[in-house]
C-alpha cells in the first residue's frame, strides 16, 4: 500500500523558473515530512522538513507548504538552477513510533534547463 | 566526523553467493535503517534499528538478515543472493525527531 504518492514523476523547468512537487499521504498519524534532495550516484541528503504544527516553511529558495486537511504537502523550488537537477523525494513519518520510520513518495526527476 | 559510511562501494555476486554489507556512523544515532533503491520504486526499507541489540522488518525484508552489535555499527547479509537483489544498498542513520541521513549507497549486481 502506497502511503505517500508523489508526482510528477518528472518535471522540466526553466532557469529562473519555479518548480513545484506534490506529495499526499493517508495516514494522519503522521507528524514529520521531509523533503530529500539525491543527485545521481550520491545517497538522498535532506533538504527540508515540516511539522504539521506550521502550514509552510521556508529555507533559502525552498519552501514547503502544508496542508493538513487536505493530507497534502508540497515543495516549491523558487528561481530554480541548473544545480538544482536532480531527483526529489518526498517521505513521512511518525517520530515518536515506529523507530521513526519513513515512507518515502516515489519521487521527481527534476532538470532545470540554462 | 565522518557522518554515515558504507561498505563496500560496489560488488558483483553470483547467484547463491553470499555477502555482508557494512554501515557506519559517528553520530551516536539510535536508530538506523537498510533501504534498496530501484528505478521508478523510490526507496523501501528491508530492516532496521532502534538500539544496540535490536532489529525488526521492514517493508522488503525477505532474503535479507541484519544484526546490530554495536551502536555504530548496522550489518546487512544476503545468505543466497538472487538476481531481484541486484539494487543500490543504502544505509541512513538518525536519532528521534529530526531527518535521516544517508550513506553514499553500496550497487550491487547479482549475476
């Protein structure tokens, strides 16, 4: 069972441009989302979290915003860069249970194109 | 402080072999976790770790066992590896109420 579905897939932006990736999530015993951040060859490192306390969460040019009625969260990527290419993924956990496991989306390959 | 390292970086097996794949961390994490990575499935956890001593299933846990003898350490075996196990291995460690951090995977191919 698929708890965290994400999309798209993938996504092509233009330099400048903002990207945007959705997740939505069905279990609401869920109270931590992480955003990570994986370039090809390299592990997934995190780039930004949300509690569900806060409805959005800025860090430089990413920020997440949260909504927990609709069981949705999202990462926008605002003037997006070249660097910024890679693959994203968005995941969910309950911290204090589980052994704080997370249930990761499937993630978006992103290319922000020059 | 090396954060989370894994080894080794690559390896080849024949189908029945048998292999040990080795995390470490210097965070004095609690918890520890063993992902595979496959295109188009993200990442599913095969086994983790909540504390020296201790370790439970996953969502992918067959043909995989794991121990945990010291705290730093995390161990991932395959006693007879299969073709379907061919994947990217990585190791993440974290302690309660902030992210995991990744090591830089282990790519396996079983032949």
């Amino acid at each position: 069972q698929q708890q965290v579905k994400q999309s798209p897939q993938s996504l092509i932006v233009q330099k400048g441009g903002i990207s945007i990736i959705n997740c939505a999530y069905e279990n609401t015993a869920f109270d931590y989302f992480p955003w990570y951040q994986q370039f090809p060859g390299k592990g997934p490192a995190l780039l930004i979290a949300i509690r569900p306390d806060v409805s959005e969460k800025k860090e430089g040019r990413f920020t997440i915003s949260f909504n927990k009625s609709a069981k949705q969260f999202s990462l926008h990527i605002m003037d997006s860069q070249p660097g910024d290419s890679a693959t994203y993924f968005c995941a969910a956990s309950m911290r204090e249970t589980s052994g704080s496991r997370l249930t990761f989306g499937e993630g978006t390959q992103l290319t922000v194109n020059p | 402080n090396a954060g989370v390292t894994q080894t080794p970086k690559f390896r080849v097996l024949k189908t029945g072999q048998s292999m040990t794949l080795l995390c470490a961390q210097d965070m004095n994490h609690e918890y520890m976790y063993w992902y595979r990575q496959d295109p188009g499935m993200g990442l599913r956890l095969i086994h983790y770790s909540v504390g020296e001593g201790t370790t439970a299933k996953g969502e992918v846990p067959d043909g995989y066992n794991v121990s945990r003898l010291k705290k730093q350490n995390f161990l991932l075996g395959l006693e007879s590896a299969a073709p379907s196990q061919t994947s990217v291995y990585f190791c993440a460690s974290t302690k309660t109420g902030t992210g995991q951090y990744f090591g830089p995977g282990t790519r396996l191919t079983v032949l």
